[in-house]
C-alpha cells in the first residue's frame, strides 16, 4: 500500500496563481511581449489556429503567436481528473503528480473539504484530507482511544499502539518512553517498580532478582550470592553437597566433613559414583585398599588385618 502525504504548497501539488496575459487587439495599435508596435487597418492580425482576424477580441499571445480565447483553450488547456473539462485560462489550476484539477474540483475523496490550500494525503489514488485519512487508516491509542497522528511519536507493542505521553508504568504512572518494561497481564512496569512489586528477593542480600537466579530448598538466590560457605566460590552450574542447611562445594565439603582413606589421606566423598571399602574404623578409597606388602589389590578378595596393615593370603603366609 503507497501512501504519500502532501502538506501545504508542497512540491508535488502547484498552483497556477498568475493568470494568462490577456490583451486585446485595437484597430490603432497592438501590444505584444510589453513592446508597442503601430499597424494599420490593411495589415491583418489573425488567429494562429482559427485564421480568423483578432481585431477587437481578446487574444493570448503564446510562444510568438497569437490566438483567440477558444483556440488558445482547447489548444493548450489541461482537462481536469475530477469533472473531464477543460481547466480554462482563466481558472486557477492545481496539479498533483502529473495530474490537473480546477481548484474547486480539488477536494477530499470522502468529505468533499477542498485540498486546495490543506494538508492531504494520497490513498490508491484517492485524495484524503488529514482528518478523514486519520480516521480511516490510522491506529488509535488504546489508552486514550484518540487517533494517533502521522508523524507523531508512539510506542507499539504486541499489537497495540499508545501515544507516547500515554505509554506509562502502572504503578509510578510515569512515561516509559524508551526504557525497559516488564508486562504483566494487561499492565506493564518499568523495571524498578516491577521489581519492588513482583519480584522474588534474594535470600542472601534481600534485593529483588529481575531475572535468573537459582533456586535452593525452595529459596530464591541470585546467582552471584549462591556461594560455597567455605570457599565462597558461586555454586551454580557447579555439584555441590550441603551440611546443616548450608551449600558447599565438593573440595570443601570432603576437607571438612568427609571420612579420610587409610591411604591415601585424601578425603572419601562416594560423589561421582565412587566406591569406598570400610572395615572397622577405617575406611579405604575402592583403588587404594590393597596389600599394604605387595601393593595387590584387596578388593574381593580375602584379607589380614596386622596392626596397621592389611595384607594379602600371601603376604600373610610369609610372616
């Protein structure tokens, strides 16, 4: 759909405000071109197109050649789009692109206001004023359900069009122009009051979270204060264990709770999957329960307990 707008004397509508130069022919004397020549009866001053003589009738000069009224009409008249007729010397003319109106022909397609002197704009060939063209086509602020103008700023959002005085927060009633907002049924906020409204706040620092966070024993945190206790490194995206009702990464939770191997010393937290192997008071990593002689792996297999060690059949046999 082309839709163009003319606003005034624009470029694409003019208007012919001089009038055609009309003379008469006297039998003493013409004038032509502002210069002023003597003739007599015997010379002849005929039409260019009619031959008929001039003398005593109103001519128009036109490119060096005179014509009568008539002929200079249907010769270099322009015919009117709206009524068909020819737009005389004498009528003031309007054309808008490539095509002419007499000025009382110019008028609004819908309530007939002449264009003449007015805003319009062009619609498939239909010529609107401003008023019916905004009543017709334009879109309507939903919160005021007043016509939103041409060229007037407005604020468009899933479907809907606002004014952009009327686009404003539900709760502060401020404008919300070109900022962020948060909708919320058929409300919107600005960022600050949605927050202070709706938003769930953290459990750590108390500040509301506008998006993301995690969530832990049904408690909202913001990602940045979901922290290891001991370490304090950010816990999301990471495994992590708690002691108490408080979160901990998996190093720290091994050094300071986990059961130490026999062995190896290094802590025994059976996350990932991992085996351990436990025989009284002692525990062993699946890998390092083996002969403390011959360093055979014990797992399965039977095995002696002496003093500190555990031993292999073997081994066994040799004290």
């Amino acid at each position: 759909m082309s839709v163009e707008t003319g606003k005034g004397k624009d470029s694409r509508r003019q208007s012919t405000s001089q009038p055609t130069e009309v003379r008469t022919a006297e039998i003493s004397e013409l004038v032509a071109h502002g210069s002023e020549s003597e003739d007599t009866m015997s010379e002849r001053f005929d039409c260019d197109n009619c031959k008929e003589s001039l003398y005593g009738r109103k001519y128009i000069q036109s490119e060096d050649s005179p014509y009568c009224i008539p002929c200079y009409d249907s010769r270099f008249a322009n015919t009117c789009d709206e009524c068909k007729e020819l737009i005389g010397h004498d009528a003031r003319e309007l054309f808008y692109e490539d095509r002419h109106y007499h000025e009382h022909c110019f008028r609004c397609f819908r309530c007939d206001r002449s264009l003449a002197d007015e805003p319009f704009t062009s619609q498939e060939e239909e010529l609107l004023c401003n008023d019916c063209y905004c009543n017709e086509f334009s879109s309507k602020c939903v919160a005021c359900n007043e016509t939103v103008m041409p060229g007037s700023r407005k604020l468009e959002y899933s479907g809907s069009t606002w004014h952009e005085s009327c686009f404003i927060c539900n709760s502060c009633k401020q404008p919300i122009g070109s900022k962020a907002f948060i909708p919320d049924k058929e409300d919107h906020y600005c960022v600050p009051c949605y927050e202070n409204k709706f938003a769930p706040r953290c459990t750590r620092c108390k500040k509301a979270l506008a998006k993301g966070g995690v969530t832990y024993r049904d408690e909202p945190w913001h990602k940045e204060c979901f922290v290891c206790t001991g370490c304090k490194t950010q816990l999301a995206g990471q495994p992590f264990t708690s002691r108490e009702d408080s979160p901990y990464c998996l190093k720290c939770f091994g050094n300071l709770y986990a059961k130490k191997c026999e062995a190896c010393s290094k802590p025994i937290t059976g996350f990932s999957g991992g085996k351990y192997i436990s025989f009284e008071e002692r525990q062993w990593h699946q890998t390092c329960f083996t002969c403390s002689r011959c360093s055979a792996s014990l797992v399965g297999k039977g095995f002696f307990p002496e003093n500190d060690e555990v031993l292999c059949r073997e081994c066994n046999s040799d004290l």
